[in-house]
C-alpha cells in the first residue's frame, strides 16, 4: 500500500481523491493546505487522517511513498523538488511549470526521478477509443483538423454574474487563462492522437474586464510529420453556447470522418460506427485514468506518457502561442 500525500485542497481535488480510492495499492494519508479548513473538508469528505497546513509541514509529519501535486500552478516547481529531495515519487497537475523556461530548468534536474504532469484529458474514454480507431487504420490518412472549445461562461447571466468566474474565481486572477489553464489540454490530447505539432500563428483576445487573461484563442498548427494542418478555435464568450465548454472535433481521414460532438463519438465513412459516454463518468474517468497510470508505471516501471519531457512538448506550443500572438495580460479598468 503506498503512502500518498496531497498538496493543495482546492477545486480540482475533489476529482483526484475519488481516483485514489479506486485503487487498493494506494491511499492518500494526508493532506496540506494554507487553508487548513479547505484542507480539514477535504479530510472529513474522504476520510483522509492528518491535515497540515504546509507541505514542508507535511513532508516533515509523514512517511510518505508518493506525493500528489495539486496546488496552484506558482508552486508547482518547488513542490516538485519538495518530493525529490525526499526520493518521493510524484505526480504533478498540469502544467509542470509556469513558462516553459521554469519547466526545461525543472526537467533537466529531475532526471531519471519518478515524476509524472498530471495531464489528465487524453484519458477521456472517448480519446482513448479514438485512438483506438486510429491505431485500427478506420480514419485512414489524416488530411485536416478542426477543434472547437466554446462556451458562454464568460457572458453575464441573468443576475449579471459570469458563469465561468462563479464556477472557477481563480481565473479571474491568471495572465496565462484559456490557453494555459484550458486549451493546453487539448493541444495533448491532439498530441497523443496525432503525433507532435507545431505552431504556425495564433491569435489570443479578452472579451471582459473582469479577468487578466485571454478568453478567446485562435491557433494554427500543422503536423510535424506531413504538414496536416489542424486548427483549434477557443472562445469562452460564445452566444447560444453551453456555460461550460464542450469539445467539437473533427478529424477528417481519407477512409472516413471522426467527428466528436461533446461525448457523442461517432466515424462515418467505409466503416461506420457511433457510441456515446456519459458525460460526468467520463470526467471523473478522466483523472481516475491517470492516477491510474501512474500507480501502473510505478509498478511495472514503464515509462509515463505524460512525462516531464512528453509535457515540454505541449508546453512549447503554449509558449509558443503566447510569444507569436503578443497578447499583453492585464485588467483594462
């Protein structure tokens, strides 16, 4: 049974923690957060035993096998070298590192340690039986690309609130918003069906005052393989959209098109076939899969498909988007 520590108590633990408890070889056996009630909740919710207020505090209180990094994305790189200095092994939320500066310098010190980017959207079921068509030759060829991201969670409700501010505050107060925080997920996943990308031109905008980062995204990548291009368009401010995002993608194959509506997942060409995935199953499934892998690899000693060095891919990208597009953060009143 390894021993598992958690940094942070915010929102997206209440997804971690239920894919801990799936699993009966490891158990989360404390847990730290500056604010301890958030982190005393958490505890009583999942029977966790001992509450910190600090990692260090933790590191020092604990003999711990495996640290769970879900703190903010400022910490992540001292919280990594916390788990080294320790020989723990660890697994770190997306993204490893602020900027991709911060994250090469973190890679070159990790070296062959036992760490993980908890880069959970590819383990999505209906990502991986996508894959799974792919990988069976149904799509064929791949000639173009096109993902859609759109919500309306940056519009006002009725009550003058913005849906997407309700449900995260903490994006109000990220330079770095719908790219880093929310595309950079699906630039993986495009990864892990595709094969690497590179970015051609993006274009990144703010639709509202009351937060510092982008809101709106227009990416151009191509495949580094075979120049496919494929193109991602991201807007949280989108009229007559649903308030929290869905996924749209079509991939279009010389044998057949695959078009993902949501979780709605079907191929349509020589080979046709359709299923559709529950949505709430598969977001949870989604972070179970990857705690899941992690604790594989642990055992077998295979490599991690989110690595450190898989995750610089994906982090060059983002960079990459910030740096071409020239958006400035930054409230405007």
């Amino acid at each position: 049974m390894l021993k598992v520590g958690m940094i942070g108590a915010g929102w997206v633990t209440q997804y971690h923690l239920p894919g801990w408890r799936e699993r009966g070889d490891a158990r989360v056996v404390a847990i730290c957060d500056p604010d301890i009630d958030a982190a005393r909740a958490r505890a009583a919710a999942f029977g966790i035993p001992a509450v910190y207020g600090s990692a260090d505090a933790m590191l020092e209180g604990e003999s711990l096998d495996c640290l769970d990094i879900c703190s903010p994305r400022e910490s992540h790189v001292a919280d990594v070298h916390r788990g080294l200095r320790r020989n723990l092994a660890v697994l770190c939320q997306k993204p490893l590192a602020p900027t991709l500066g911060e994250a090469e310098g973190l890679v070159a010190h990790i070296g062959g340690a036992r760490v993980m980017v908890h880069e959970n959207w590819r383990f999505r079921p209906y990502y991986r039986r996508l894959r799974s068509w792919i990988d069976e030759g149904a799509l064929g060829n791949a000639r173009a690309v096109r993902l859609e991201v759109h919500s309306s969670g940056m519009l006002p409700d009725a009550s003058g609130a913005r849906p997407a501010l309700v449900r995260q505050p903490f994006f109000r107060g990220l330079d770095r918003l719908l790219v880093m925080e929310v595309l950079i997920h699906h630039i993986d996943t495009l990864r892990f069906l595709l094969g690497e990308l590179d970015l051609e031109s993006a274009r990144l905008s703010r639709t509202n005052d009351e937060i510092d980062g982008e809101d709106v995204a227009i990416l151009r990548l191509r495949r580094r393989a075979d120049g496919v291009p494929v193109d991602i368009s991201g807007n949280l401010a989108v009229h007559g959209a649903p308030p929290i995002p869905a996924d749209r993608l079509w991939i279009y194959g010389e044998n057949g098109t695959a078009h993902l509506d949501g979780t709605d997942l079907q191929l349509v060409g020589y080979s046709s076939r359709a299923e559709r995935f529950d949505p709430a199953a598969s977001y949870q499934a989604a972070y179970s899969g990857a705690i899941a892998h992690f604790l594989d690899c642990l055992e077998t000693g295979a490599v991690f498909e989110t690595s450190p060095v898989d995750n610089l891919e994906t982090l060059r990208i983002v960079e990459a988007a910030y740096a071409s597009s020239g958006f400035q953060a930054g409230r405007q009143s």
